[in-house]
C-alpha cells in the first residue's frame, strides 16, 4: 500500500477540513490576481515598456488573468454557495463548467509556464549575442502563438478524458435516501481508461511540469554565468582603461531581470516538480492519483498565487514600473503634487562599453518627455 491507513485517514481529514475554508481563501486571492495581472498589462503596454521580453510579460499575465477568472467562478460556487462534493438536484451546467473550468485552466496555465521558459530563453540569446541576434515583437508574437497552439495540441488527451457522469444519490448519501429513492447526483470522471489516462498523465507530467521546470533552470543558470562574466570583463576593461566606469545601468537592468527570473524558476519548481512526479507515479498506479487528487487545492492555490507573486517582484524590483503604475492608476493631480521628481538614465551605446549618453527626464512622463522602452 501506497499509504498507511492511519496517513491516509489523516489526509482525507485534512482533505475535507480544508475544503470548507479553501473558497474563502481562494476567492479573494483570484480576485487579487485578476486586478494585479490587469494592471500588469497596462504597465506594459505602456510606451517604456514596449520591448519583446515585456510583450511576452504581458502574454503571461493575460493567461494568469484566464485562470484567475475561471477559478474565481469555480470557487464561488463550489466551495462558497455549495460544498465540494458530489451535489443532489442541480444543473448538468455546472458539472460541465468545472470540466471546462479544469481543462481551460490547466492550458492557460501550461502555457504562461512555457512563455516563462520563452522568456528566459530570448533573455539567454540577446544577452549572450546582442548584436548577432535580432528579435522583435512580431517574433515574439509568432513564438506565442506557436507555443499557445502546441498546448492546445498536446491537451487534446486529457480534453477527452473527463466526462459528467450521474449516480443514484444514495449512493453518496446512504444516510438521507433509501433505495428507492429516484435522486440522481452529477460529478465529473473519466470517459475512458486504459491507455489514454496513461497517455494523458505522462503529457501533463513530463511537458506540463517536468520539461518546462528543467529549462528553466538549465536557462537562468545560463544567464547567471552569463551576466557574473560580462561583470568580470568589464572590471577587467575598467581597470586596463581608467575612462570605463565601474558600473552599467545596462548590466544593472540585466541582472535585475535575471534575478526575477531566478526567483519563479525558484517557485516554478517547488510548486511544479512534485506535480510531476506524482503525475507519472499515477500513470503507473491509480494509488498516486487519489494522493495528487487530495492535494487538488494545495497545488490550485500555489498556482494561483504566482500571478500576484511575479506582480509583487515586478513592484519591488523595479522603480520605472512603479512609478508607471503609479501615473495609470492614481489621479493626475495627486501625480503632479507628490510624485515628479527628477532623475538620469543611462543609455548604453551598445555592449561594447564606449561612452555613454545620459538624459535627464521627469518620472511618471511629463509632456514632451521621451525615454527609450526597458525590460523589467
């Protein structure tokens, strides 16, 4: 046996404790997600932010902002307005909505994981080959589209798998019908077994969570070295010409966007991996899946929450998307009087460190400004 009997009476308990207080918490963060993933896209779109890597920033958010509001949906009716299990005398509707609920989260989620992958990849290649490489939003947005439409395809298994199935109620509530009672219950389960749940679970664990996690880290290892050696060559120029500053707003914005990287590599993998092992551990025995099952809303609210995550990083990380955020979503007036302030940025003429030119302009974009677009 997988589990004991004592392990698993005590999940099933935690299971159905936690399920009682898991709308109410899942409810308000998907509200906040969907607010913070809004904002994040405004911010973006914005003409400063206008850069290839911040186009795919905000693809992320959008499929962040699609899992939110089906989950949000999903939460207030199942966990809120009905309790979370199998229901008597309701609508075949909302059976169907939570398969739709799953699979459209599932893919929306696979694909901002994915975009994740993109995003360090092209991070990788512009930094390592800035002038041999050339890549803009049209590239971006054909690598999008490419990546949307390859999860959809490879989703097409588990599209299948689930159907609303319908049971005689007594079956799950002995204690309130007898056997000749006529109530039926609708829940959710597989249409097919055999090879197409196997089929289905080694797609979900292998390129849903394990490929995309070792990328990630194969790829934001790669721009570490990558950035720790253009640190090291420019000491090295710095000290061989005296005319070479020590520091480069450019590798600056370099290792502030890797570090960003580095830290939802790091929470991609605590929440994804175990995902994925425990999926292919299920394809094997049906054992693992009543365990990834139980643990449904632990791994629900640990994806939900890297929407807001990331948008807390981008708030901390970095001052130009605060300060933009601040001139969309606050009054002009209250702007004016106590946010403009001057400052300097450093525009490198490229990664050969000649010399550099610095303008002087009005944070939070006083007219006639112009500022050239930046990565987080």
């Amino acid at each position: 046996m997988m589990l004991s009997n004592v392990s698993s009476r005590v999940l099933i308990r935690f299971t159905e404790n936690y399920a009682q207080i898991h709308g109410r918490i899942v409810f308000p963060l998907t509200i906040f997600g969907i607010l913070t993933s809004i904002v994040t896209i405004a911010v973006l779109n914005r003409k400063n932010f206008r850069t290839p890597t911040n186009l795919i920033l905000q693809h992320v958010a959008f499929f962040d902002t699609v899992v939110s509001i089906s989950y949000n949906i999903f939460s207030l009716y199942f966990y809120i307005l009905h309790d979370p299990n199998p229901f008597v005398g309701q609508s075949i509707f909302w059976p169907r909505f939570a398969i739709f609920h799953s699979n459209i989260g599932l893919t929306a989620h696979t694909i901002a994981l994915w975009l994740t992958c993109l995003l360090a990849i092209i991070r990788y290649i512009i930094i390592s080959k800035p002038k041999k490489v050339v890549i803009d939003s049209i590239h971006v947005t054909v690598l999008v589209w490419i990546v949307g439409i390859t999860i959809c395809l490879l989703m097409i298994p588990n599209y299948l798998l689930w159907s609303v199935v319908t049971h005689p109620a007594r079956k799950y509530f002995p204690q309130n019908y007898d056997e000749n009672a006529t109530e039926i219950v609708y829940w959710v389960s597989t249409a097919t077994g055999g090879r197409l749940e196997r089929v289905s679970f080694g797609i979900l664990a292998i390129c849903f969570k394990i490929l995309p996690v070792f990328i990630l880290i194969v790829f934001s290892v790669l721009l570490i070295l990558n950035i720790h050696h253009a640190r090291q060559l420019r000491e090295r120029l710095r000290r061989r010409c005296s005319g070479v500053s020590s520091s480069s707003s450019r590798l600056k914005r370099e290792l502030r966007t890797t570090t960003m990287l580095v830290f939802i590599t790091l929470f991609t993998v605590l929440v994804e991996f175990p995902q994925g092992l425990l999926l292919i551990a299920a394809g094997i025995d049906k054992e693992f899946f009543v365990l990834y099952s139980h643990l449904g809303d632990i791994w629900d609210i640990t994806s939900i929450g890297s929407s807001f995550i990331t948008f807390i990083m981008y708030c901390s990380m970095s001052q130009q998307f605060r300060m933009e955020m601040y001139a969309l979503i606050l009054p002009k007036w209250f702007t004016t009087a106590f946010n403009i302030k001057k400052t300097t940025t450093d525009i490198p003429n490229g990664i050969n460190l000649q010399s550099r030119t610095t303008i002087t302009h009005t944070i939070l974009m006083a007219p006639g400004t112009t500022r050239t677009p930046q990565d987080l």
